[in-house]
C-alpha cells in the first residue's frame, strides 16, 4: 500500500521556481502576469489524457486571452512526450521520477481506471489513438489534478480527480479564472 500523500489546498502557496519543458523553454511558476493552471495527467499515450489535452491544445489562443499559462505534466520522459505528444503552444513537463506529482499530492490509485466514470472517455480514446499501456515508469493508475494558481502564487482552486476522466475542460477554466479576478 502506497502511502498518502499530503494534497494542497485552495489559499495555499506555491514557491517560485523555474520549470522545463520538453521544448526547453524555461517557465516561471507562478508567472509574473498570468495565471497558472497546471494539469497532472498519467501518460504520453494514454487514450483518456490524448483526449483531454487536444482540447486544451486546440483552444491555448482562448486560454492564453483569458490570461492563463497552460502547463500540462506528465509521468513519462521527454522522449516519450515529444514523439507522441507534440504541440508547441502548450507547454508540456516531462516527469518521469514523479517529483512534482509528489510536490502536488497527485497520487497514484486503482480507482483511476476501475471508475466507470472513466471508461466511456477511455473506450473513446482507445478508438481515436489506439490503446496503448504504460511504459517504463509510467502509471496506468495515475489520477488526474486541476490547479489555478494567480500570479502572487496562491492556489486559487485545486481538483483531485476522483478517477482518469475527473479533471477540468477548457471552459471550467476559463470560468475558474473569471471568477478568480
């Protein structure tokens, strides 16, 4: 049995700090200007997370109007993520070792794909990427999280998923943020 991990919550702050992602590009976290929202997904290939992230991937022009920083991380390696997942709008962490998953309280369970609120994204996805299981290091049991952070680094909101398809579209973002001025 894993042992917990302790979640952050709304209020809470996050420390400054520089991030890579798998283009090189050096991130600020918080952002000066913008706010953050960083999402936790499992893995490159997994069907439920290719799903989730094109949508954010087609809309980064709406979610960079509304003032937001998109970062998207994952347990995989960068070689992983950027043969499979490759956009160049949206900034993509590869994190294999599972630190800043730990740093965040995002915790593996086997809730994540036994949920049946997940199977109907993951059947979906299966069919428009194929099915592909973890490599590596990655986690098929990875849960989801949604965080806001502002730009004075306070967590404004923050989502642990309840299973693989628990986490926030577009437009619960963009509402999160209007809401958070």
């Amino acid at each position: 049995m894993m042992a917990k991990i302790a979640q952050l919550q709304a209020n809470g702050c996050v420390p400054e700090t520089n991030w890579q992602d798998i283009q090189g590009v050096t991130l600020e976290v918080p952002h000066r200007t913008l706010w953050t929202h960083l999402q936790f997904r499992r893995y490159a290939q997994c069907p439920i997370c290719n799903l989730h992230v094109r949508d954010f991937f087609r809309n980064h022009e709406k979610i960079h109007r509304a003032g937001i920083q998109e970062i998207i991380i994952f347990q995989s390696t960068r070689e992983q993520l950027v043969s499979h997942l490759h956009d160049g709008n949206v900034h993509v962490i590869a994190d294999p070792k599972r630190q800043l998953y730990q740093l965040f309280g995002v915790q593996n369970s086997m809730r994540s794909v036994l949920h049946p609120g997940a199977w109907w994204s993951a059947m979906k996805g299966a069919a428009k990427f194929g099915m592909h299981l973890p490599r590596n290091a990655e986690s098929m049991f990875g849960m989801p999280a949604d965080f806001l952070i502002s730009p004075e680094g306070v967590i404004v909101e923050a989502h642990y998923g309840r299973h693989a398809d628990d986490h926030w579209s577009v437009e619960d973002l963009i509402q999160k943020r209007s809401v958070g001025r």
